[in-house]
C-alpha cells in the first residue's frame, strides 16, 4: 500500500506563505514512524514542493491546523474525486469531526498515534471506519523517533521539531491545550528523549522542542535539562514566565544551550489576568509564585523577563488577546530595556 502524509500550504499572501521560511508538522513525521516499513511511504509539504494529484498512491493522510484545514478540504476532495481514500487529523479534525467527514473517508480525533496501524489494516483491507479515536491517550514512552528525513532537505526554519512532553499542567481560559490532553501532563522518558537527540544530523542540530510547557513538571524539566547538557546544542521552545523566578532553572536552561523561549504574557493588565484566573488553575502561569502570591501580575513580568533575558539570549514573544488591550503600558513597553531583548513581538 502506498501513502503519502500530506500538511497543506498556508493561504495564499498570509504571513506563513510570504516569508522565507516554513515550519515543518511534527504529527506526520511521527505518524511515518508508526507506519510499517512494508508500506511505501512519503511526506509532501505543500508549503515546498507542488502536489501531483494524479500520483499513485492508496491512502493519503492529511492533517492541519485550523488556518490549513480549508486547503486541508480542498486537497481532499481532489484525491477522492479521483478515487483514492482520504483520512484527515489534526487539532482541527478533532475539534470539528463532522466537518472533516464531509471531506474525508475517516476523521482521526485526537491523538492518533495508538490507533494508526488500525487505520492502516483497515484500509488495507477497505474497511475503514468514518471515525477513530483512542481509547486512552498515547503512551510517550512507546514514541518512535520521527521520519524527519522525509522532510525536504531545504526550506525549513527548524528541521528538527522534538517533543518532550504532551499537555499542560495549567489550564488557561483561553488556551486549547488543556481541552486536547487533558489535564494530565504527560513526558516522555528522557533517555527516549537523548536517543532521539543523538539520531539528529549534526549540521541541522538547531531544534524546536514544540512542548507547549517544557518546564511543567520541574523534576523532568531539570532531568531533561541536564541530559541536554551533555550535548552541544542550541534550541528553542515554550514555557511560562512564572519559570523565570527559578533561577536554577533558568540557569539550567541556559547550560543546557537554550537560545529563546517563546512566553505569552496574555496580557501586562492586571485586571484581565486576574479575571482569567476565575478558571479552575491552581498556579497561575501568568502570575508570578505561588497561588498566594499577591505580586501584581503587570508589576513583575517585565523586571523578571528583563532577568530572563540575560541568561537566554532572546526570541521572547508577547501576545495582547483582550479587546480592552489598548495601548496601555504597551507602548512604554515597545521601548522599554526589555523589547531590545525580545526577537519578536505579537499584537
Ligand atoms: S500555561 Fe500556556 S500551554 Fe499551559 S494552559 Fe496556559 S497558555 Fe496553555
């Protein structure tokens, strides 16, 4: 049987498309490390290189996020108007199952990684079912490493997007992790992890750990980091600003090579951050210490960026989300000491 895993292009002129450089989907490659090597297998980025429609192939595997889903659709469409099977995954499948039924033979939701080699025999054998889903979450320490060499070679920012852990400890109103994993903060065994560190190619050893919280489970954090350590490298990935009160941790990122992390500060008001925190979290991601801590939220993220900065070298990022962000405090921020330390900056 012949597959090819498929990650749509961005819409034509937004930002994603214009510039230079792309980011590969880390869920194919690691799919394509699920897949059985009898299988003929393949990964097309859209974003690099032109879909041929009318190539052979017996199950093509698209996933998307949200922005790429109605390319996702089109692209579906096409291979089932010439009669080839079609299951479509993705943080957008998931959330709108039917929606992509509409355009596919089966929906993966959610994870799929425990139930792709159920699709596959399925759809060996022409049984495949509109929708599947995963009894239980994946177990991280059964991961394989990523095909990443189905990658183009050229093209992308990051070539090497690491996963370490899956989910998030916290629980933000407005954020969509939590609803995907759970409230479970899952890891993967960091000798997995430095197995996979040390199958990287050398020359492309800049990585993306894509964890949407590398740091939410300090014990792991400080195993991993360590482990990194030992290693000459240089990374980026995701955290909160709560971490930069920690100083061992900070230092040990800095030792491990982290080059940036990318934090949202959601919001410098404090009545915006503290209204989110009607939610269920019990530590506050947004707010620095504990749950007990009474330090204003707007007062100490900058001081403790500006601290931050000086150990990891930049790519801080700062999103304002409310309606109500004016330009309060954002512009004396956008030329405060700490934006020369930030690489990029979202409104
Ligand atoms: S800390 Fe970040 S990843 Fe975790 S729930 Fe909040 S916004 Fe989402």
């Amino acid at each position: 049987m012949k597959i090819s895993f498929i990650i749509p292009r961005w819409p034509k002129n937004s930002f994603w498309d214009v510039i230079a450089f792309k980011f590969p989907l880390l869920s194919s490659s690691l799919l394509a490390g699920l897949t059985p090597s009898h299988y003929q297998f393949r990964i097309i980025d859209e974003s690099l290189a032109e879909i041929d429609f009318d190539q052979e192939v017996d199950l093509v595997a698209i996933t998307a996020i949200t922005p790429l889903a109605p390319r996702g659709y089109e692209i579906a469409d096409e291979f089932r108007r010439r009669g080839k099977k079609v299951v479509v995954g993705g943080i957008h499948a998931s959330w709108l199952p039917e929606e992509a039924k509409a355009h596919s033979d089966s929906v993966a939701i959610g994870e799929a990684d425990e139930v792709w080699s159920e699709i596959l025999e399925d759809a060996e054998k022409g049984t495949m079912k509109p929708f599947y889903r995963q009894k239980e979450r994946t177990d991280l320490s059964r991961l394989p490493i990523p095909r990443r060499d189905l990658f183009p070679t050229r093209g992308y920012l990051f070539h090497n997007l690491v996963q370490t852990t899956r989910g998030c400890p916290y629980d933000c109103e407005f954020c969509s992790v939590t609803a995907l994993h759970g409230r479970s903060y899952r890891m993967r065994p960091v000798s997995e992890v430095e197995k996979e560190i040390q199958s990287l190619e050398r020359s492309k050893a800049y990585i993306f750990f894509v964890d949407d919280n590398l740091v939410g489970n300090l014990s792991h954090a400080k195993e991993l980091l360590t482990m990194l350590s030992h290693y000459r490298l240089r990374w980026v990935s995701q955290g909160p600003i709560h971490i930069a009160e920690d100083k061992e941790m900070v230092s040990l990122m800095a030792k491990a090579g982290c080059h940036g992390l990318f934090i949202g500060f959601e919001s410098l008001r404090e009545e915006n951050l503290t209204s989110w925190e009607s939610a269920s979290t019990e530590l506050k991601p947004t707010r620095m210490g504990s749950k007990d801590s009474t330090t204003p939220a707007s007062e100490s993220m900058v001081p403790l960026s500006l601290a931050m900065t000086t150990m990891i070298p930049r790519c801080l990022m700062i999103f304002w989300s409310l309606p109500n962000e004016t330009e309060w405090k954002g512009r004396s921020f956008l030329f405060s000491p700490l934006s020369l330390g930030l690489g990029s900056i979202n409104g």
